[in-house]
C-alpha cells in the first residue's frame, strides 16, 4: 500500500504549475497499530484549465485540473462511504463538506471545496483530512479571483527606494492569505515563477507567514495567516536589488505564479497586465516585430559575428523589451515565433523625386537608367512632385518593369509633399537604377532627382527635427525596400551606425500622409547598450504610445521612467518603468480601437472553452 501511494503522490505533483493539490503528511494510511497521518488540500479555486471558470465549480474538470488532484486507489477506500463530515454526510450530498471526489476506473481523486476538516474511511481506519484555502489580496485588502483575474508586474521601486512622494504600497504586490484548520496551517509558502511556455523561471525565497484575524464570516474553527507583499519582477535587476530580494520574484507575463504551502499542495495564478487599468480587461495584448538585420559592406551582421550570432542577439534583445512591456500587459509572442532575417543592403532600386526641397517643375528632362537601359523623360512646368512621379512609374513599367509610387509627409524643409518610385523586376526582384554618367540626371532647376544609394559603411544618415516626418533618402531607401504591406506591423532595422554621433536609436510613428510608419531603426550601439537604456524597448514606446517626445522634454526629470529623454543607468534606478497612465495610453492609440491596430488582444484564457 505505501509504494502505491508514494506513486500516486507522483502522479499529483509532476505537473509544471497551476492547481489545487495535496500534501501528506507521512504516509496516508499508517500499519496496524500505528496513528493514521493526516491529508492536507487546497480549495482547488484556480483555473488549471484556462476556461475562466474555477476548476472547483466545475462538474467536469478538463485533465490538466484533474492531474492536480490526489489520485487514490479504490481499493484502499472503505467499500460503502468514503466521506465521515460530519457524521452519515457522503459526498454526492453536497455543501457540508470539504472536499469531493472524482472517480476515474480504479482511482477516486480528492478535490478541495472550501476550507475545513473532515475524514477519509479507509479499510484500515479513518484518515483526517484538511483543506486549507489560499487567497491573493490586492494592495488594498480585496481578493483577487485566482480563475478569472491575475497577478501583473511591478511597475514602481522597492518602497525602501521610492522618491519623496512617491506611494509607498506597490498597487501589484500581492499578499497571500491561508485559511483552515490551526494544526494544518503551514509557517511560510513557497513561490514559483513560470513561463508561457510553462518552463520554470524562478524561485522565491520563501514567505513567512504572520497569524492574523480572519475575515468576515470565516468559520470560527478555522485560523488565518498572512504573507508579506509579493512583487512580481521584470527583470534580474529588479529582482535581485537587496531591497526586494527577499519579497520578489521573476514573472513573465502570459506566465503563472505557483504558490504552495508545500510540495504539490498549492495554487496558481496567471500574469497579465495591470488589473482595473482601462482595456486591460484580456489581461494581454500582442505586438507583431519583423526584424532586419543588415550586413555591412564586408558581409558580416551589423550586431554578432555571425547571422546565427546575429540572430540570437536579437532574440534576446525583442525577449528584454517584452519583459519590461509586460507591464502593460503586452508581448512580442515566443521567441521561436519571431520573425528576424539577416540581409544584404538594397542595391539602388529607388528614385526621389525633389530629393528634400519639394518645389514644382521648372521644365526640364530626367535622364536614369533602368537596370541598364536609358530612360528620358520631360518635366512639365507647375508639375508637383507626386505628378511626376505617378508618369515616371508609367515609363518604367512600359520598358516591362513594376514601378511602385511611395508620397512622402511634408517636411518643414520642403516647399510640397516628395515621393519616390520604388522599381522592381516582374519576378519582385531589385532593378538597379543608375544615372547617365555623362549628363546630370536632372537639368529642371527646381525638381531635382536623388539615387536611394544605401551605403551602410560610412553610417546610416539620419532625420533631424525638420524631416523627421520623411526621413532622409538613405532611410527611406532602405526601409522601403524590406518593409511588409501590413500596416499592423512594426517594422525594426538593425544597422552597424548611424552618420555622425549622439545616435542609437530612432522610430517613425503613424501620421497623416507619412509614408515610413512604426518603424524602428536601431544600431550597433543600440543593442550593446543594453540594460542601461533599453534603447528597443525605449523606441517601441515612441510607437506604441503614438508619442514622438519624451515625458521629461517640457516636465519633471524621471531616469528611471523607460521613456525618460536621456537616461542610461544600469542600476534599479535605471529607464525601466511603465506607468498606468502609459499602458492606458498605450491601447488607446495602438489597441484594437486605433485606426492601425498594432495591439491585437491574446486572452490569458478562452472563456468557456477548456484549453487542450
């Protein structure tokens, strides 16, 4: 009889996270002679399923519930009642008692209700049973539904470390109360942090536990003890600081916290998004980044020494800026979903026209060529750029090519609005572009063309405040050829440098008439970088949140906000923190409402739907 319940103990505890299990103390069923042990439960008031419906309240618990039970076998069960509180109650006759039970061909699992005691009728004598129940309370004392809510990330320091005026309660810090029987209730708790993967992540240390009066209508035979705040971390940093070491731990979100008053006897609860922040009520929202990384003139990656080196520096760099959005609830998706190529600067294949002055024709002739054959064409006097660019795509495409016509937003530079005529071959491919090498490829004063020449080794040349809108030639050269069709995408470039110095990262936002949209360009520098300025996730704010400045350009300085102007600290104090205000706006202006939708909601359950 031991070995069989030593393996069905293994049977209830190999699961990754997430239930209401149980603990024995000492074996189940004691020898002749000897005292019984006891069983210990927890109210199986989480949702191993992932349906939003508690896996006690439902009548048919989907198998990853049912793992989690305490599986025995029938035949050590006495033959007619399995069930003694109080006294001549059974099971099937409802609230009295503690626990249930769920029979599966030749096991019966246990399953805790509510708090309370009760005893198991074995063939070798009565067994008592406890079932404790373990609560999540918020910052202010209200329980958090373990089925239908979730525990979010740490948004603000340490309260040891908190500025003059700032709260000192962390709204995210969640305490965990145990209620039940006195001689079951445990003296700490043990977390755990997992993955959406369900890998684990981290281990807390583990949480004492103080007595405290119970709430309101509690039985009076049952006694309450409380832990300290718990926060859930983003990063190492944060987490492992000595001011909140002890009380922290690393969450993910998308993810559960596993609580446990021992071994395979606990709970679990998912990480989401602010709870009660606006729009946050899916708890997760996901973002969609196709990454390229370009190579230099010498072949190899701007970042790594290799594509594969390459490859995996980004993976880490798009799992950083995740963490420290998750936040707000938001994600980038599993690393192995992402999206990232190494690729080769574009050869010449756009043509500007009005390079950055943006004037009507005077009269003239453009003179190119197109992958080696000549190309003339007259400008008309009073034509706008965009006119000229519409007839010179219909030249291109009748010597048997695809022309594509790109109108660029006003800069302040720019007498009207540019554009560019992006060529390709039939078959989608680059069509070099030249000029005449012994005749300008303009003589019309006023409408000048410009060569889309992507030339990575001397720095990718860069917008300044008076054509940000537009971006420079270079820029839009090589973001235009690469980028996707879908406007609800977010598209990051990964360069060697940028011209000159000062520069490690830049972003493009969504605006009327522009035509480079959630882009974002980082180089070399960006990445090394790393946690000091978190310059990816730094410039994924300025998309996300629709916001080209910074909180602290015309307001109070904040180092270690994620979009302070100027920070770079590698410390706790450093750029890392998300406001409610900035996830709330966050959806405002990239959620399911806005006009591109660059947010899709990725529920951390399916309603009603058991998760296979």
């Amino acid at each position: 009889m031991r070995r069989a319940m030593t393996s069905s103990m293994r049977r209830a505890s190999w699961c990754a996270f997430g239930c209401a299990c149980v603990l024995l103390l000492g074996l189940p069923f004691a020898r002749a002679g000897e005292e019984p042990s006891e069983i210990v439960l927890v109210v199986d008031a989480d949702d191993d399923d992932d349906d939003g419906v508690a896996d006690r309240a439902s009548a048919r618990p989907g198998e990853r519930a049912l793992a989690r039970l305490h599986w025995v076998p029938r035949e050590h069960l006495a033959p007619r009642e399995h069930l003694v509180s109080p006294p001549g109650s059974a099971p099937e006759s409802g609230s009295s008692a503690p626990f249930r039970f769920h029979v599966r061909g030749k096991e019966v699992g246990l399953q805790g209700l509510r708090p309370g005691a009760g005893e198991l009728s074995t063939r070798v004598g009565p067994v008592p049973v406890s079932v404790l129940e373990l609560r999540a309370l918020d910052a202010e004392g209200a329980s958090v539904d373990l089925a239908r809510s979730h525990a979010s990330l740490s948004r603000a320091l340490p309260a040891p470390l908190g500025a003059r005026g700032e709260a000192a309660t962390d709204v995210d810090a969640l305490r965990w109360l145990v209620i039940g029987p006195r001689r079951a209730l445990p003296d700490v708790l043990t977390v755990s942090s997992f993955g959406a993967d369900g890998r684990l992540r981290d281990r807390a240390a583990p949480s004492h536990l103080a007595d405290v009066p119970c709430p309101p209508q509690t039985a009076l035979d049952l006694a309450c003890r409380l832990s300290a705040p718990l926060r859930a971390s983003t990063d190492p940093v944060d987490r492992d600081h000595p001011a909140a070491a002890g009380r922290s731990i690393l969450a993910e979100v998308g993810g559960r916290l596993r609580i446990e008053v021992a071994p395979g006897a606990g709970v679990s609860l998912r990480v989401g998004g602010p709870r009660g922040a606006a729009g946050h009520e899916v708890g997760r929202y996901r973002a969609v980044v196709r990454t390229h990384i370009l190579r230099t003139g010498a072949g190899s990656p701007a970042v790594g020494a290799d594509d594969e080196e390459a490859i995996a520096l980004l993976r880490r760099e798009l799992a950083g800026a995740s963490a420290l959005w998750g936040q707000c609830g938001i994600h980038l998706g599993p690393v192995e979903e992402l999206d990232i190529q190494v690729r080769d600067a574009p050869p010449p294949h756009m043509v500007a026209v009005g390079c950055g002055t943006g004037q009507r024709a005077s009269g003239g002739v453009i003179r190119l060529t197109v992958d080696g054959r000549a190309l003339e064409l007259p400008s008309r006097p009073g034509e706008l750029p965009a006119e000229f660019a519409v007839r010179l795509a219909e030249r291109i495409e009748a010597l048997g090519f695809r022309a594509r016509v790109s109108v660029n937003a006003a800069t302040q530079r720019a007498a009207k609005r540019t554009a560019d005529v992006l060529v390709r071959g039939a078959a989608g491919g680059f069509v070099p572009l030249g000029t005449p090498g012994d005749a300008p490829a303009s003589t019309d004063p006023s409408l000048p063309v410009c060569l889309g020449e992507v030339e990575l080794a001397d720095g990718l040349q860069h917008f300044d405040d008076f054509d940000a809108g537009a971006g420079t030639v270079e820029e839009r050269a090589l973001i235009k050829a690469f980028e996707d069709d879908d406007p609800a995408t977010i598209e990051l470039f990964v360069v060697p440098s940028f011209g000159g110095s000062g520069r490690i990262g830049e972003s493009f936002l969504f605006g009327p008439g522009a035509s480079l949209q959630n882009v974002i360009v980082l180089d070399r520098g960006g990445i090394r970088a790393g946690g000091r300025s978190f310059a990816l996730a730094h410039e994924l704010g300025h998309v996300l949140l629709d916001m080209p400045g910074h909180p602290d350009d015309f307001g109070v300085d904040t180092p270690s906000s994620l979009m302070d102007a100027d920070a770079a600290d590698a410390t706790i104090f450093g750029p890392r923190r998300l406001s409610v205000e900035e996830c709330e706006r966050a959806l405002r202006q990239s959620g399911p409402g806005a006009p591109i939708p660059l947010l899709t909601p990725w529920p951390l359950f399916s309603e009603g739907t058991p998760a296979k």
